[in-house]
C-alpha cells in the first residue's frame, strides 16, 4: 500500500499520508454512493520521504457513502469513506 488515509470519516477534509517514488504524480479521484466523481486531485511528489497532504474543499459534498481511488503510475487502490456531520 502506497497511502493511508488518517481516518475513514471526514467532514470537508481528507489527510492522506503516502510514500510515492520522487518526481511521479499521486492522483485522487473521490465518488459518491452512484459513482459519480465529485472531486479530483493530482500532486506531483516532490521527495523520497513519506508526505502527509490534506486534501481540502471538500465541506459541499452532502453526507453519505464515498469512495476514494487513489493511482501512481500502474499501482491503484480504492478506500470506503463516509461524510460525516
């Protein structure tokens, strides 16, 4: 596993932690419950050690069910998250 997120709750931000290779991009992409994408990012890493990035703007998404895919050239993996009050 390349990231982790620091909880699987969240209210209008997600704190990732991750330990991607310099120089290559992290991508994000979050969905709702009917797999709609509500939100994306991409981060270029700028060194070797392990980063924590806070992945904000997220206090419009209404509560419920989401999923975040996270990607770095061909590795991905996907995490159940859920909005919370």
């Amino acid at each position: 596993m390349f990231a982790k997120v620091k909880s699987s709750n969240f209210i209008d931000a997600l704190k990732l932690q991750f330990s991607v290779p310099k120089g290559k991009f992290l991508r994000g992409i979050l969905k709702d419950d009917k797999g709609s994408v509500c939100s994306t990012m991409e981060r270029k890493i700028a060194s070797e050690k392990e980063e924590e990035y806070t992945w904000t703007g997220l206090n419009d998404l209404p509560y419920g069910k989401y999923t975040l895919e996270l990607s770095h050239g061909d590795d991905e993996m996907k995490m159940n998250l859920v909005k919370r009050v």
